[in-house]
C-alpha cells in the first residue's frame, strides 16, 4: 500500500502522514468534478480571469509559507521554492490576461475560399482532466496545467506524487480560496495502483502526466485504450554544448547553475556537456571550480545553493549510475562520493570518459551529476548530443551564426536554448519528443490542449 507523507529529506524524518481517499469518495470527488463543469464551462472569462488574479495574490502574498512547505516536502532550497510560488503566480496572471485571446475564434482561412459567410475555429473545455504529477517541481508543475485548463473552462483533478501531500492539498485549498466553485479543482490522495481506475472513469475525459518514462507509458495505454488525449511530459538528458568562439566563463558559470538546479533533480537541467576539443581544457577547469564552489546544507539557509535529494532511493540511483561509470573507466573530476550525517545529500559531481557502454550515458541522472564528453566540431557535437533517447530541452553555447543555426535546426529536442540556461516560461510552448513525451504545456498550446477545435462554417 503507498504511503502518502511529507518525508523531510534533509533529516530524513516523516513529519506528517494522510489516508488515502476510499474508492467511494474518490468516486464522488469525480462526480462533483463533472457537476462542476456543467456550470463552470458557462462562467464568463471575465469571471473566471478574476478568480485566477485572486489565486495569484495568495502565491504572492504566502510565498513564505508556501516555501517552506515545498522545502520541507522535497528539499529544494528555500530561496527556490519561493521562486517557485512567484513563478506560479505569475502563470496565474499570464492565463488571465490571455484567455480570451487564445480562446476567441481563430479564422485559418477566408469564409469566402469554403464558400461560407462565416468560417473560425472555436476553442471549447472537454471536461475534468486528471492530472498525475511529480515532486520536483510541485507546485509549477501543477499550475502549468491548471492554470490553463481553469481558464479554458476544464475542471482538473489532481493525483499528486505520495511524497508531497500537503503541497497537494494546499493546491486545492489555494483555488477553493480564490473563488473556484468547489469542484473545479480537487486533490485526490491515492496511490499510483487507483489511477487506472480514475482515467477510465467515463466522467473522466482526458489526462496529463509529468514524471517518469514507465508512468508515462503506462497512463498513455490506459489513455488509449478509452480513446482519452494526453498531454506527457517524461524524462531529460538534455545536452549543453560549448563551442569555442562561445564566452567559456559565462557556458562554464550556467553550466554549472543549471546541473545544480533544483538539487540536481529537474527533468530540462544540463545533464550532458559536450565540448569542442579545441576549448575543452578551459571549459573543463573552469565548470569544476564552479561546481565545487557550490554551497550544499541545510535547504532552509539562504546561503545553501545545493540541499538534499529527495528520497534514500533516490540518492542510492544516482550512486548506482556514478559506479558503473567508474567501473567501466570513467573518472570523476570532483565530488562523487555521498556526504556524512542525515539527510540523502550527495555533491555536485563531474565525471568525464563517459562511453556507451556506462548506463550514464543513456539514462537520466536525476541528481547533480555532469558527464563530460570531448567532440570535433559540430557535427560530431550534434551526433553526441541527439545519441539519446530523450528529447526535451537542449543548449548550445557558440557566437558562430552558421553553428547557432545548425543547433537550432538539428538537435532533437522540444526546446533549444542557444548562450543562455534551458528554463520554462508561460509565454513559450514547453514538451519533447521521442521518449520525453508528446503535447505541449504553455503558452497558447498549453490551453488548446484541453480543448475541442470545434470547426464552425456558416452559409
């Protein structure tokens, strides 16, 4: 049976456990969801704009608490975590404002070319989406699909990771208090085994997942086998390439801030570097010395850049994947051993001679771990890069116009990054390809996601 508790990672310590949901009240949560939607798809955007500005003041106005909260459920650092809630409320107010203007009728072509007197495209809500989501980022990983599919008219429902209750709860409580009717988002305390179970609910009409490449799968078989959509967001190993005619200092300095982000635990971070040979001695020194310079303690200290990882098993994964490189030859240039005392910490570690052989080189490290590959030249630097099966986000670091626009034009990724770190924004479309997902969060795509393109031709 999962337990759902906030397990303190820096100690170690269960600090709070909750039931589960019993399948009666899980059903009429899902009831209340459907109701909800009968009436909240009417509800202006007027309306509905003013209660998401009202979800945005509270992130605002307790992103203290809310912080605190976050670092005492996963770790990351308390600065972190209250970025995180003015990140989210900063979403809130970016769907407000945008709404109508995503929503409102698209006219692709002139009425006259169909033989029409009036042809658009109409964006209507599908009804109560379920939502599976991850720890690391628990509070934006949500918002970004909330926030969108509130405003689209959709009522969410939130299957959160076990390990974050009270974020999970504090999410349903923070709509409730902006002014969402009761059943337009509610949170569902269940384990992973309940999930099937709510996706083929027939009330259920559509689903989004952030997390690993097994859930991921799972959810998308279910998905399609009741002919639901699904939006998924899976694993990273994303690749930041350093060119030579790039500013070394600065590729080495957010190198650096990027592996460490969010503890090492964030699926678009840097996992691979990949350096042209004829600036790779500089890069190399200079990433190192940035890496050790990276504060790592107590997630509550402001001066702490790096807490602990968020769970034993966790920290035990990335150990596994760091021995197996340095059994099969690869050197570890610093860190890349566990630190005494309580608490699953582990140091920013860099570790070169990484071949296709170490299980590093195609899975994702989910902990602040680097591995270092030497190319020659570009194309080399595009064939190492897209050597995975992953494909989310992508950096390339070069001040060579021809260079920039083979990165833009041949990584496979959702994303491209060029001089500057691989991050999420609610203005810029955000999902992968190949084995990191399929559909798109944010922006005017993150909205559309949840709805029906409803073709409307008037003669």
């Amino acid at each position: 049976m999962t337990t759902i508790a906030t397990t303190n990672p820096a100690t170690g310590e269960v600090e709070k456990t909750f039931d589960a949901l019993a399948d009666e009240e899980v059903d009429r949560r899902i009831a209340r969801a459907a109701d909800t939607f009968a009436s909240l798809r009417t509800t202006g955007l007027g309306q509905r704009a003013e209660w998401m500005r009202a979800a945005a003041g509270i992130l605002d106005g307790e992103a203290d608490r809310i912080g605190a909260m976050l670092t005492t459920e996963m770790g990351k650092t308390l600065k972190a975590a209250v970025a995180e809630a003015q990140k989210c409320a900063k979403a809130c107010r970016f769907y407000a404002g945008r709404a109508e203007e995503f929503l409102t009728g698209r006219r692709p072509a002139d009425a006259g070319d169909v033989g029409a007197r009036d042809a658009y495209v109409r964006y209507e809500p599908l009804g109560p989406v379920l939502a599976v989501m991850p720890w690391n980022f628990p509070l934006w990983q949500v918002i970004r699909f909330a926030a969108p599919a509130l405003m689209a008219g959709n009522t969410g429902l939130l299957k959160h990771a076990s390990n974050v209750p009270q974020t999970a709860l504090f999410l349903e409580d923070l709509f409730r208090r902006a002014g969402f009717p009761e059943g337009a988002f509610q949170t569902l305390l269940i384990g992973s085994a309940k999930v099937e179970r709510v996706l083929r609910d027939p009330r259920v009409k559509a689903a989004t997942l952030t997390g690993s490449e097994p859930a991921g799968r799972s959810v998308a078989a279910i998905a399609g086998d009741e002919v639901k959509p699904t939006v998924l967001e899976l694993g990273g190993s994303d690749p930041f390439v350093v060119m030579p005619s790039a500013d070394i200092e600065a590729a080495a300095r957010t190198a650096a801030e990027s592996r460490c982000l969010n503890n090492g635990q964030s699926c678009i971070s840097a996992k691979r570097f990949i350096v042209d040979a004829d600036c790779a001695g500089e890069f190399e020194r200079l990433f190192v010395e940035n890496m050790r310079a990276m504060k790592v303690g107590d997630p509550m200290d402001e001066a702490t850049d790096v807490g602990p990882l968020v769970s034993e098993e966790g920290r035990a994964g990335v150990e596994e994947l760091v021995a197996d490189a340095v059994g099969k030859g690869a050197a570890v240039l610093c860190g890349g051993e566990r630190l005494d005392g309580p608490g699953w910490f582990y140091p920013p570690t860099v570790v070169s001679g990484v071949t296709p052989e170490m299980r590093m080189y195609h899975e994702e490290v989910f902990g602040p771990v680097a591995s270092l590959f030497r190319v020659g030249g570009v194309s080399e630097a595009v064939e190492v890069a897209n050597a995975t099966g992953f494909g989310l986000g992508s950096n390339a670091w070069t001040r060579d116009d021809a260079e920039r626009e083979r990165f833009v034009r041949e990584l496979d990724a959702g994303q491209v990054f060029i001089n500057g770190k691989t991050t999420s924004y609610p203005e810029l479309p955000f999902g992968g390809v190949k084995r990191s997902g399929y559909g798109r969060e944010l922006s005017a795509e993150g909205m559309r996601a949840f709805c029906n393109a409803k073709t409307v031709w008037v003669g």
